[in-house]
C-alpha cells in the first residue's frame, strides 16, 4: 500500500504537468487563430478545438484531483492512523508474550522442596497466562479489524478513482460528440481546400512562367505612391541612410512617409524613429556631389538627412513623393484654416485690441491681404494662378502651393517659401514683402523672356514644365537681361551696365554732393559729446559715425563721410557688387534685387572703403527693411570692416535701435571688439543709448542663461523674445518711439 501511495504521487505530478504542457499548446493554437483573423474558416475552426483542448484539460485537472483525494490521502491516512494503533497493540503483545515465557522459565526451575518458592511461581504463572490470553485475544480482534479496514480502504478508493475516470470519458465523450458536426463539416471543407490549392498551384505556376518571360528592366513596383492611402502611408520602402556620426557610415533602414511626417525602422517590428516630424518645414534636393550614385537630401530647420536609393528612377519616385507630400500636408493645412474663418464671424476684423492688432499684422488673412495688394501679387508669380498664399521671403514674391513646392526643392539658397496664412511674419520681414512684389521681381527675372521666345507655363501646364522653367529662371538666371539699367555709382542715375563700363567719367561726376559729406575738403573727426558719439579718426581711418536718428526707416540726418576712392573713379571695376552695394545705401529693394539677379556677391566687400559691405551700408542707410532683404539673401551678420567694426557695431553707434534688435535675433556677435577693444555693450553705454544697452545685456544674459542650462540651440526665455518682439513692432510700426537723438540735439560736423 506505501508503494502503491508512492507511484499515485508520482501519477498526480507527471499529470499536473501534462496539464500544465497542454494549457501551453492550448495557447498557441489560439495564438494561431488570432494570427490567422483574416481567414475566417482557420480562425473559427482553431478557436473552437482550442476551447475543447480547454475543457478536456479542465477535466483532466479533475480526474487528478479525485485521485490526490481518493488514492493518497485515503489510503496514506489509513496507513498512518490505524497501522500505528496496530502497531501499539503488537508491542503490547509480544510484552506479554515475553513475560509469560519467562514465568514458564521459572517455574520449571523451582525446586520441589522449597514450596513456597513452588506456591509463587505457580501463582505468577497463572496470573500471567490470565493476562497473555485477554491480550491475545484483543490483539487478534484489532488484527482482525484491521484487515477487514484494509479491504474496505483499498476497494473504496479504487472504485472513486475508477468512477472518476468514468465521468472524466463521458464528459469528454459528450464534448467531442457536440464538436462532430463541426469536425465532419470542417473535413469536407478540407476536401474543397484541397481542390482549391491544387488549382491554385497550377495558376500561379503558369503565371511564374509568364513573369519570367516579362522584362522588369524598367519597372519598379516601388516608384509608385498615393497620398489618399488608407493606412495614412504615402510610400514605403529600402533606403541607405548616412549616419550623423564622424564615420558617416551608410545602413540600410526602411523608410516610409506617413502622416506628414518622415520616419524609418531598423526593423519592421521597432518603433519608428522620426526624421522629419512636420513636412511642410522640409525640403528635398538631389545631391551629385558625394561618391555614392543617387543620393537625394531631406533639409529641415534642424537637421539633414542623406538618403540613397537603389536606382535613379526609384530616387526621382522618393523625391517626388516627398515634395508631393509636402504640398498635401500645406493644402490640408490651409483647408482647416479656411474651415475655422469661415466659423469665425465676420464681426471680429472690424473692432480689435491693441495685442490683436499686432497680432494679425504678423500673422494670418491680414498679412495675405496686404502681401497681395501689391502689384502683380494677385496671382502666382510663375503659373498665373489666382488667390496664392505661399511665398519667398528671400525673393520677395507670392506663389500658389504647387509653385512653392518648386522652390522648396531648389535650396534655401535659392528661394526661402513661407506660407502667408499658416505661418508667423515678422514685421520687419513683411516690410520687405510689400517693397517688392511679383511684378517688380518678373520685370527683373523674365526681362529676356518675350526676346527669347520662351512661353511661359500657366496654371495648367505640367509639374515637370514648372520645375524646368522656374529653375531657368531662378538657378539658371537665363532671362535676366544682362543689358538692363543700373544704378551708377557717381550720381545715382540709372543707365545700362555696358555704358557703365564702358564711358570716361568727367571731374565733375567724381565729386560727391555736400549732404554726402561732413566736410568736402577734408576729413572730419566727431569726439565725444553729449549725444554719446565717440569714434575718433586719425590720419588714415574714415570716419564711421555720425549722430542719425534711430529710427530705422527714416533717413538719417548726417551721413557718412565717402571718400573719392578709386572705385568710383575706375568705371571698368564697376559691377553687380557695386550695384548692391550703392542700392543698400539708397534703401532701393528693387534695385537691391536687380543687383542679385545680375550675380552680385551679398557679401561683396568694397577694398576702397574699408572693406565694407551692403550690409553695412544699409545700417548707413538707415533702413531696417534693406537689412532684413540682406540678411533674407545670405547676408553675414557677423563681417567686419577694416577697424573691427561689423554691422552691430554700426548700429550701435549710429543709434538705430530697430537695426540693433533685427541684428541680435540674427545671430551676431554681441562679444566682438573692434580695433579700440571695445564691444557693441561699450559703445552703447557710453553713448547712454538706453534702448540698445538694454537690448544688448538682455541678450547677453539670455545667452547666458541658455549655456548654464545646456539650452543650446533654444530660442531661450520667453520674456527675452517678448520684449524682443516688441522692439521688432516698434521699429517697424511706431519708429517715432524709438528716436534717439532730437533734431535739437544732433551734432554738428
């Protein structure tokens, strides 16, 4: 009975586990079921033998639990309870036993003679047979009992177990009986399944001796995309993409445009990381100067990304999609837009606050509005299309969406877009807007068109005929006539540039007008007064400074000293960088623009005037809008002239506020010293110029506080770019407010 208690101990465990193994291949057949949802016959047949699995295994669980209660612990409480008091009963015997053997022993051994001797043995004997027989007999009733018990024990159990298993077979019999149908349905189900693949089989090895016959050389299933995908996935597929490290190695990644956005996967089953989270701000280029074959580069704000697809056709296929993603991404934009003004009412653009008039100059319908009543604005600058809302800043003209797709793919260096409803304008920038316009940039940029005979596309004709023409004319500059006026250095007049070159220019053209000097016969030094001016000159510097107003848009009242330099007296060393440079003195966009197409260097430095540039030249102009135009088109905010001194430096002397604010938010270098060691913040202070000094340290303290917290990068506080904003309103709107120097108080050369 132990051993038999023994091995249904090990029944029960290899059960448990048996159950335990089958819960498991229970689990993957639904598993697989769900895996296979698409096919409705496997998922519901798998489902319901999973669940029967189930319920055989809850009734196995049963059969072993009955045999744990019936079989091992009836059967061990048995042996352990009533085999102890038979053990007990047996110990007590064989006592007896053992004394009445012992009596027997001495009385045999007693001597006849001593009778008393003889009297108590024989009395002993007696008494102990007495006692050997009533624990005889009880002895004998409890080994009697107990196997009686033992009987009982062994056939109760037996038959609990056995009646366990009969209701485990019937349950699991009446479980398979109702899943029959089910299985004799699923088997002629199967027969058909089988028909099916062999047909199959047979269509798709005809179609496999077709395709190998067909030529794949110029197809590509890979160069198609569709921006209504379901899914929300434009394109997807394979693309090597260099990595930002210092090994710039190469890694194949998959790749998929989705939801506006720009992602790829090491694997398909990672996470997708982000390369560009928001299309619109994006731009896509080919890129022929690497070593790698058809390389193309995603530009955003923020990063770059070099992408190489496997062949030019698929690399055009990418860079469409991209650029086409880019144009749905704005139009759905621009559709929510519209969507919320017309809920708006009509009522709100007739009465406004203070703040909301300042917002909507820089932002939304008010800034469409006063970009296209500029002459020519009323349609695309390149395809004639009514109502754009897209533009160039660095150009200075409005396209339609499909258009600005276009210039997005030139480079930023060739054309900057901006949406006019959906993204913020700076004042300063929306200046420069409304100084150019379409027909002034097309009188410049398709001068030659008409001559050339070249028909320029319309709203209807083809993407590819856009992209052609707009790259002639923006990259190429092939219909800029190289014949056109130019502003001439000596007396401001405009005339051809070939007549510029060419003609002797007369005394009297080389001497400058007296508003252009502080003195004519001489050069003059200013010291220092109470308006705060400071520059000195000795013998072989030019004077810098002269005491201007500090508004940005209005002439300043003294001008710089210019000296009759070799540039002017030389024609043949006149040319496009000249022209710009003039056209930034005398505040003419137009000509500025004129000046650029014609391939004027924006960084051009005149070797005769200290090597200035338009840059600086337009501080001394005075107009905040000719510097913004400059820094639109490349300008470098932080070059320095022959002292030392670069464009903040000018301002700052000069007082021009507007132009102290716009160059800060630009980048330059408030640090730098001239030639006399001092810096912007220097010269501010001792010209107790209160607004620029205060411009100055908060910027400098924002710098500050983006290093200490590793903000590098970062716009920085909010107040800084609060009170910055509202230095760029003042300047642009109310410049009156920022005037540092009274009439009264400008100083005499």
């Amino acid at each position: 009975m132990s051993k038999l208690v023994k091995l249904c101990i090990g029944m029960i465990d290899a059960g448990k586990a048996f159950c335990a193994a089958n819960k498991l291949f229970m689990n993957g057949i639904r598993d697989l079921a769900q895996y296979s949802s698409k096919d409705v016959v496997i998922e519901s047949s798998l489902t319901k033998f999973s669940d029967s699995l189930q319920e055989m295994i809850n009734y196995h669980t049963i059969l072993f639990d009955q045999a744990q209660r019936s079989i091992k612990t009836q059967l061990q409480m048995f042996i352990k309870e009533d085999l102890r008091k038979f053990k007990d009963s047996k110990k007590q015997f064989d006592k007896v036993s053992e004394e009445k053997e012992n009596a027997l022993v001495k009385n045999a051994q007693v001597q006849r003679t001593k009778l008393h001797e003889v009297e108590e043995a024989t009395n002993i004997l007696i008494a102990t047979r007495k006692c050997f027989r009533h624990i005889a007999l009880d002895y004998v009733l409890q080994i009697n009992v107990l196997q009686s018990k033992r009987r009982s024990e062994i056939l109760k159990s037996m038959l609990s177990f056995m009646y366990a298993h009969l209701a485990f077979f019937h349950q699991g019999y009446d479980l398979f009986s109702e899943l029959e149908p089910h299985m004799k349905e699923l088997g002629s189900q199967l027969d058909r399944l089988v028909v099916d693949a062999a047909k199959e089989k047979r269509d798709m090895e005809q179609k496999h001796s077709t395709i190998q016959q067909k030529d794949f050389t110029n197809d590509d299933p890979r160069l198609e995309y569709n921006v209504d995908a379901a899914n929300g996935i434009v394109m997807e597929g394979y693309l090597f993409k260099r990595a930002s490290n210092a090994f710039k190695t190469w890694n194949r990644r998959w790749f998929s445009i989705q939801n506006n956005q720009l992602v790829y996967q090491k694997k398909m089953k990672d996470n997708p990381t982000v390369v560009v989270e928001d299309l619109r701000l994006c731009t896509v280029k080919h890129c022929e100067d690497i070593e790698r074959r058809f390389c193309f580069e995603v530009v955003s704000p923020t990063k770059s990304c070099m992408l190489q697809a496997d062949s030019e056709k698929l690399r055009q296929a990418w860079i469409k999609a991209v650029q086409t993603s880019i144009a749905t991404a704005y139009r759905e934009k621009s559709d929510e837009t519209e969507k919320l003004d017309k809920k708006s009412s009509p009522s709100t653009g007739s009465l406004d606050s203070g703040s909301e008039v300042k917002e909507k100059l820089v932002k939304g319908e008010s800034a469409l509005r006063r970009i296209q009543c500029i002459a020519g604005n009323s349609v695309c600058c390149d395809c004639g299309l009514a109502d754009p809302r897209w533009a160039s800043i660095n150009l200075g003209i409005i396209l339609c969406i499909e258009c600005s797709g276009i210039h997005r793919s030139l480079g930023v260096h060739f054309s900057k877009v901006r949406s006019l409803t959906l993204d913020t304008w700076e004042p300063e920038l929306l200046k420069v807007m409304c100084e150019l316009g379409n027909q002034v940039i097309n009188r410049i940029y398709e001068a030659k068109l008409e001559k050339l005979g070249v028909k320029k596309p319309d709203n209807e004709s083809p993407r590819l005929e856009k992209e052609a023409y707009i790259r002639a004319k923006y990259v190429e500059k092939r219909f800029v006539d190289q014949d056109c006026v130019a502003l001439h250095p000596l007396d401001g007049r405009k005339r051809p540039y070939s007549q510029c070159k060419n003609e002797d220019l007369s005394s009297s053209e080389k001497s400058l007008t007296s508003q252009e000097h502080f003195s004519t016969s001489s050069r003059t030094s200013v010291k220092s007064n109470d308006s705060g001016i400071h520059f000195s000159s000795d013998g072989s510097r030019e004077l810098l400074a002269s005491a201007v107003s500090s508004n940005s848009l209005c002439e300043p009242v003294i001008e710089v000293e210019k000296r009759d330099s070799s540039v002017f007296q030389d024609s043949e060393k006149f040319h496009p960088g000249l022209h710009l440079y003039r056209a930034a003195h005398e505040k003419s966009l137009p000509d500025m623009a004129e000046a650029l197409a014609h391939g004027a260097d924006v960084n051009w430095v005149n070797e005769e005037e200290n090597n200035t540039t338009p840059l600086i030249q337009a501080v001394h102009g005075g107009s905040l809008v000719t510097c913004e135009f400059l820094l639109q088109n490349g300008a470098n905010v932080n070059h320095m002239d022959l002292y030392g001194r670069g464009p903040l430096h000018h301002a700052t002397v000069l007082g021009h506020t507007g132009q102290v604010c716009l160059f800060l938010k630009r980048g330059a270098n408030q640090h730098a010293k001239d030639e006399d060691g001092k810096d912007p913040l220097t010269i501010a202070v001792e010209a107790a110029n209160a607004d620029i000094v205060t411009l100055l340290r908060l910027a400098r303290m924002n710098e500050e506080m983006r290093e200490s917290e590793g903000l590098y990068g970062q716009p920085g506080d909010e107040t800084y770019q609060d009170i910055f904003r509202d230095f760029s309103h003042m300047a642009s709107n109310n410049p009156e407010k920022l005037n540092r120097f009274q009439p009264s108080d400008t100083p005499k050369s």
